[in-house]
C-alpha cells in the first residue's frame, strides 16, 4: 500500500515520501553563485519544447569549448544545449567538480520543466554517473546519459609515477585505473543507477583511455548499452576527443533520446560509416580541430593548472554509498 492511499493527511505524507531522497544527497559545497555562473545554455530552455541536452566536456577543457567545437551538430539537432565551466579546466577533484554538474541539471530541469539527456566525453562521460550514484534525486531528472570514451574503470595509460615529482592535477591521479575513488565507485552495485538509460560508444584506437576492447573494456558499464565505433564501422581510427562527435556515437544519442530505454544497435540510420562525423559538422574543420586538439590540452595539464602530489582523499559520502 503507498503512503498516499493509508489514512495519514496528505502533506504529512509527501513529506514522509520525500525525505529519504533529500537526506540522501551529499550537500553542495561550492556557493551557489559560482555553479550557477558557470552554467551557459543556448536555444530556449525556458518550457522547453525539445528534450534540453547538458553537454559534459572533458578534463583540459571548459564546456564553453565544448559546445563551440560541437555547435554545428549540436545546432542542427535543435535541441537547447547548456554547458558547465568547472573549475580548472575540469581538472580539479572530481568531487569538487561533480557539484557543477549536480547543479547545471537540478536548474536546466527546473527552467525546462522536464528531464533532460546529457552526453558527455571523457572524463564528461563519468561525472554523469558520479552523479547519479551518490545525487539520487537527480536520477527523474534524467532520462538518458550518452557517455562517450569515459573513464569509468580508468585508464591503464596514465602511470601515477609520472607524476613524481612535481605531481599532476587532481583528475589525473583520480582517473588512473586502480584510483581511490574510482575503486569507491566501482564497489558500487549499480553501475548504471535509477530509471536513467544508459549508453557508451568507445573507439579501439582511443589513444587516450584504455583497454576500450577484451572481456572488460574500461569505458563499458553493466547495464548500459555498449557500443565499439569499429564493430558497427570496421577500421574507423577514431581518437579520444573524436569518439565524442563521432556519427556513430550521435546516431546512438539521438536514437536514445528518440526511443524509451538506451540506444541500440540494430536502430542507426544504414549510412551511419558514409560520414565520420555527426551531422551538421564539417568534415575539414572537424579533423583539422581534433589535429590540434593536443597543443590546447596539454600546456593546461602540464604548467597552466593547479597540481597535487597525490590523490585527493576520498570523501565519506563516497565511500560509504551502496544502494
């Protein structure tokens, strides 16, 4: 029997109802007025008539750059898409920087008046789900998460020690495979949490996170929909920050967001290889962007951004959360 239907007053019991959910979410400790700040949206959010889309850069990038290097597909699809600029180009603790997110969705649903969708890369593509395990009162507030590359598991290509002596920054350490709180994480029973649908598109030719193929590839979660780039176009060499815009990996978002549950397969459009890239960008501009895509990262993680000597500790709220 649910509470609404028993014999207690009505707001007595939405107030019963609601308050495992609230008292379930870590609290915000970043001032309001900075996570709104940096939160940008473009289209009509407000009452939105298309499923708003939160666009989720990854570490070395603000979501500003995101959006731009996007903006041709993102526009073509009509949708109002908003970004987050965390902290230090996104390379600060995760724990710090999930809260831009947190925040970016609980306003994007309430000036939308609807779920929204989120897709994000790399390190983009975990902070969705950081959320959604240890925020669950965000999970009605999402219906899709499309993650692309994420470092879900980690990545074996980054060695902690090359960090010795002037150490790296916080996401680095963090999103090393056999990190402290990706192993918190990954204790977790539910990888894919709430009524969310979930998707991951990875490439074999990641240069960036790996092993993205074998029995257990790192950007794959139980529960989602799991799609390699070359099993649906064999021989495609797709880089990191390309698995992103890759049309393979929009067709899988767009089919998410068009269907109840996550993408699948047997749905992309039969011309999904004619075109690397998603549509609406171009295919000189896009790869010319994604060339130079190291020269702009790189200087950030190497002298332009904060570095710590070691892993941040993991927080209680993190090592303690099991449903």
């Amino acid at each position: 029997m649910s509470l609404r239907s028993s014999a207690c007053p009505a707001a007595i019991c939405v107030l019963v109802g609601a308050a495992p959910a609230a008292a379930a979410d870590p609290p915000l400790t970043v001032p309001k007025a900075k996570l709104d700040a940096a939160l940008h949206c473009h289209g009509k959010l407000q009452g939105a008539k298309r499923q708003p889309i939160m666009l989720v850069t990854g570490t070395g990038a603000t979501g500003d750059e995101a959006y731009a290097i996007g903006k041709g597909a993102v526009d073509a699809y009509r949708h109002p898409v908003c970004t987050v600029n965390v902290l230090d180009f996104t390379t600060a603790d995760i724990q710090v920087s999930v809260q831009y997110l947190v925040n970016g969705i609980r306003s994007m649903e309430r000036r939308a008046g609807r779920p929204i969708a989120v897709i994000g890369i790399s390190q983009g593509g975990l902070l969705p789900r950081f959320a959604l395990t240890y925020w669950p009162s965000l999970r009605a507030q999402v219906t899709d998460v499309l993650a692309a590359a994420g470092t879900q598991h980690g990545t074996s290509l980054f060695v902690p020690a090359t960090c010795v002596p002037n150490g790296c920054a916080p996401a680095l350490w963090q999103q090393a495979q056999g990190s402290k709180l990706l192993t918190a994480l990954n204790a977790q029973p539910d990888e894919t949490p709430g009524p969310t649908s979930w998707t991951t598109v990875r490439s074999a030719t990641d240069e960036v996170v790996q092993p993205q193929t074998g029995p257990h590839p790192t950007s794959a979660l139980r529960g989602a929909t799991n799609i390699l780039i070359q099993s649906v176009c064999p021989g495609r060499q797709v880089s990191h920050i390309g698995t992103v815009l890759d049309s393979v990996a929009f067709a899988a978002f767009t089919d998410a967001i068009a269907h109840k549950g996550a993408a699948r397969i047997s749905r992309l459009p039969k011309d999904v290889c004619a075109h690397p890239y998603a549509p609406g960008l171009d295919e000189a501009g896009t790869s010319a962007i994604l060339a130079a895509g190291g020269n702009l990262i790189t200087p950030r993680l190497v002298s332009q951004v904060p570095r710590v000597a070691a892993e941040p500790p993991v927080r209680a709220y993190v090592r303690r959360r099991s449903d």
